[in-house]
C-alpha cells in the first residue's frame, strides 16, 4: 500500500533552540542519524515531537526542513490540529512536500463529539487532499485526545472515504484493540506504540511500530525486526521500561542529551517542564547501566 512504511518507525523528538523554536539543524542530524541506526521510517510532528506545543507556521517550517534534506518517502507528519482549518492546511503541505503519509489526531478540545463530527472533520481533510490522495492514517490516542477512533468510527471511515483512510496509529496500549483493526477486511496498516509487537510486526499482524522509545533503541528494534532476534527485543524493552511511571517525553529528552552529549537536547516547549535534577540522574543512571557492556554500540546511535 502506498505511504506504508514497514518495521521500525521512531517518533522523533523536535529539538529545540534556547530561544525555544524547533531546532531544524538539529532535527535533520538526529533523522539522519536514526535512519542510518536502524529506523525504517520516523514519525515527524507527533506526541514525542511536542507538535501541539508549536504554532501552525512552525510546524510547517519543521515540515518544510524536513522534506528538504531527508527522504519525504521515509517520513510520515502527524497534522492533527483542534481547528479542522489548522488540520486541512497543515495536511496539504504535507502533501505538496511528498510526505508518505498524514497522522490525523482526532479533533481534541471538545468531548462527547460525535461519530459524525469526527467523520466531517476527517472529510475536510480528505477533500482539501483529494489531488494528492495522501494515506490519512488514523491516530488513535484517547488518553490526550479524549475522543477514540472506535471499531464503528473506523468503519464508518472506510465505507464514506475507502482507500484514503490507509491505516492507524495506536497509542492505547490496548493490543487486542490493534490486533481488532488490523484484522478489519479493508487491510489497514496498524502501528502499535510499543517495540512490544515488533515480532508479530514481521510476522505480519502489524505493519510496524511507531515509538517513542525508537530514538533511544533503533538498533535494537531493528535487530529484533530484521534478524527475529528476541534477545535484541528484550533489551530494547528494558529501554522502554526505564519510563514506566515517569513523564515519558522529557524522559526521552533527557536520555536524548545524554546518547547525544548534547544537554540542549533535553529542553521543552512549554507546558512540558523537565525532569527534577535527581530524577534526570536517576534515569540516566539505569539507561547507562543498560547501555553497558557489548550491547552498548547497539543501543546509542
């Protein structure tokens, strides 16, 4: 299917200046980086990039760095907005900037919306796309979004919009959940958010993950996909763990300064804030002591 992108896709962090704009230098080192480490894909503009803590005209300067110097087919743009407006324009230029594919939040302020308020914003975006047929995939995450892209909304979807609607990210954590929609007749491209599925990915249940922890574990993850190599996996999951009851995105952050020797790596766009002192060293104590030894060259790309 076009815009798939198979195996291990890193939602990559957004780098940002002391002055507190994304950090498009920065960006394209670590995408490249990434990809040279293992990473089928990367996820720009997602959870882990902090889009909803940027502006429409930043968002859309990352977009446009990105597509310049990295490979658009390699590179999927999360372009959910609360404004179906904000949504359809960041979108389009996904387009025209031959992104594989769009990642569409859901629209997230107001609760309690209908399925068929989600569906005509969902429209918007397939109409103002229909030259470029772009894959909208869908990106399930009700935990922040509020709002489920349930079995009958998903439906619902494919029989009003077919094809476009090409496949599904979910961040619930809810594996019966993505193994529900992956076996739907219309053959969506599921991306669970955990390495976790990595091997029933290969086995082709999943097309893939699309994680967070990917920019800390990309070798591991792609040795685990690649080769079937379980001892790859468990140890990229041990990465994964070290964030299990701890603020999951300046954890990344913070281990990102340290794989990169770089503190600036470790920064947020407001209203993230960072780790306490203890709390960065206490994390990067046990990333360390799983980073030791001959698995070390591994993990850190």
């Amino acid at each position: 299917m076009a815009g798939t992108i198979r195996g291990v896709v890193a939602a990559i962090i957004t780098p940002i200046t002391r002055d507190a704009q994304p950090d498009h230098a920065s960006l394209i080192e670590l995408a490249r980086a990434l990809l040279r480490n293992g990473c089928d894909g990367l996820n720009l503009l997602g959870t882990t990039g902090e889009a909803t803590s940027f502006t429409l005209e930043q968002r859309i300067g990352v977009m446009a760095a990105a597509a310049r110097h990295l490979p658009p087919a390699r590179l999927m743009v999360g372009t959910g907005a609360a404004a179906v407006g904000d949504a359809v324009r960041l979108s389009k230029e996904a387009a025209d900037l031959g992104f594989s594919a769009v990642l569409l939040l859901p629209p997230f302020y107001y609760k309690g919306v209908t399925d068929s308020g989600v569906t005509e914003y969902v429209g918007a975006v397939v109409e103002a796309t229909r030259d470029s047929s772009i894959p909208i995939f869908l990106y399930n995450f009700p935990a922040l979004s509020g709002i489920p892209y349930t079995l009958p909304l998903i439906n619902a979807l494919i029989d009003r919009f077919g094809t476009r609607i090409a496949g599904l990210k979910d961040s619930s954590g809810d594996m019966a959940y993505a193994r529900s929609v992956a076996a739907l007749p219309s053959g969506l491209a599921v991306y669970p958010s955990s390495e976790a599925c990595l091997l029933d990915a290969r086995a082709g249940t999943f097309a893939g993950c699309i994680s967070a922890t990917a920019n800390l574990n990309s070798r591991l993850c792609a040795s685990a996909y690649h080769e079937a190599d379980g001892d790859a996996l468990t140890r990229a999951l041990a990465i994964r763990n070290l964030f299990n009851g701890r603020p999951l995105i300046p954890g990344i952050k913070a281990l990102m300064a340290v794989a990169h020797a770089d503190p600036q790596y470790a920064a947020l766009a407001p209203p993230l804030t960072r780790l306490s002192k203890r709390e960065e060293t206490e994390l990067r104590d046990q990333y360390l002591a799983l980073s030791a030894g001959s698995w070390g060259a591994r993990i850190c790309a």
